[in-house]
C-alpha cells in the first residue's frame, strides 16, 4: 500500500545582518526578526503598539506617532545626545475588577519609545505638536547635518 504524503514547501529566510551596538538595537533586531517570522507564518502580528514614522527634510528630522487618546499633560519628550525618549500613560480602565475581558487591545499603563536619530539636531528648535491623538515632533538638523547643494565648475 502506498502513502500519499503532503508537500509542505519550507520557506527560508534571508540572510540579514544585525545591528547591536547598544542594549535598544538588540530590542529593535529581536522586533523585526518576530515580525518577519510571525508575518511568513500567515500571522502579521506587530510588537509595537506605538507606531511612528520618523522621516527626513532638507533642514530636519520628523517624527509622527500615534498616541490615541492621550493629551500633550499624558507624554514625555526627552532628548540626550541622539537618542529620542518618549514616555506616556494611558489610563486605566474604570471599574475594571468588575469586567471580565474576552479581549483586551487598547493600550493601558505607561509606555516607553525610543529610537537613535540619524543626525543631529538643534535642541533649542526643536517643536512638538499633538493633533488628534498624532504627535509630531519637528527635529532641525545642526547646520553640519543639513544637505548642501555643491556648485560644479568647467574646467
């Protein structure tokens, strides 16, 4: 008799390179490492509950992240050197010995964000904006770090 046994392709993955020089770089690696595992197993499924976006202009550094519900008094915005540190708190939920959760998604207690940028910037420019529940922090680079157009000559 004969067995019919199902193919099941095995999916490898790419070589990566890592990234640790420092205790957070570890952290972030392990986080992209899950989502890549987690998202080949058919299951997208994101670490981080605080999502940004950190982009780059000609004169600064831009941050936006989505920190629904909470109010410019619930965030923290700390730099030192290059490395950006945002710290809030969302609220406990009321009367929650009271409630069994089938399931539970929005976030509660105190955060913590931070991510090494990429140049460095003027500290005493630096703006910080909450509009419906997106914090956007405007970095100006220092006057090195900014882009500089070079004029060609003919020779």
């Amino acid at each position: 008799m004969l067995d019919i046994v199902r193919n099941i392709p095995v999916q490898t993955m790419p070589l990566r390179s890592w990234n640790l020089s420092s205790v957070n770089d570890f952290f972030q690696e392990f986080d992209r490492l899950w989502n890549e595992v987690t998202t080949s197993l058919g299951s997208p499924v994101s670490v981080s509950a605080y999502p940004y976006d950190l982009y780059e202009t000609g004169d600064s550094l831009v941050l936006e992240m989505a920190v629904p519900g909470l109010r410019k008094d619930d965030l923290e915005v700390r730099l030192e050197g290059n490395r950006l540190t945002i710290r809030g708190t969302y609220p406990e939920a009321q009367g929650s010995d009271e409630r069994r959760y089938w399931s539970r998604g929005l976030p509660r207690g105190s955060f913590v964000q931070s991510l090494t940028l990429p140049a460095s910037v003027e500290v005493d420019k630096i703006q910080a904006t909450i509009t419906d529940g997106l914090l956007r922090l405007t970095l100006p680079k220092v006057e090195q770090a900014r882009v500089r157009k070079i004029a060609i000559s003919a020779a």
